[in-house]
C-alpha cells in the first residue's frame, strides 16, 4: 500500500488506544447531554456513510491483493478505525510468492 506507512498506521492506532483510554472514564457519569438530537443525528449518518465508504475501500484493497475482507468485517462493525488500521498493517506484510 503505498498510501500508508507502517509507522502512520501504528502511531494511529497507539494514538487512538491513547485518546479512548483517556476519554472512557470521562463519559462514565450523570447528567443530560448538552448535544441537541439533530446533531447527533447528523454525526450518526456521517459517520455511518463513512464507515460504508472505509469498508468499500478495504474490500477493493483485499480484492487487489488476493486476500479475504469478509473476516474483518465484524470487528469493523466494533471499532472502525482500528480495524482499519490492523486491516492496513495486515496488507503491508510481505506477501508469499507461488503456492
């Protein structure tokens, strides 16, 4: 993948372990959110239509390479970007020439 770097790939994936490490316990708590629904809506589609976006463009990646998409997609359905980032590093191994 000439887009990525494996070190991009890996200090995202450190970075977003990092930022949910620090962000899960300050959501834990009460009170009403300040966020108004239409907004979060909006995020919602967003977001949803980008992860259809992220997991086309992994399929086409795994397509060009010989490699199977379909086992990644349950754990993208979880957490996408770090699925997407593992996918990526996954890709970049070297690849077995023949059979």
């Amino acid at each position: 993948m000439v887009v990525w770097s494996k070190r991009f790939a890996i200090a995202a994936l450190v970075l977003f372990v990092v930022a949910e490490g620090y962000l899960i316990p300050h959501t834990i708590g009460g009170g009403p959110s300040a966020i108004r629904p239409h907004m979060i809506q909006y995020i919602f589609v967003n977001y949803s239509l980008l992860a259809l976006w992220v997991f086309i463009w992994m399929f086409d990646q795994a397509r060009i390479r010989g490699a199977n998409v379909w086992p990644w997609l349950p754990p993208f359905l979880f957490a996408p970007l770090p699925t997407l980032l593992v996918f990526i590093l996954f890709l970049q191994r070297p690849q077995k020439v023949g059979g």
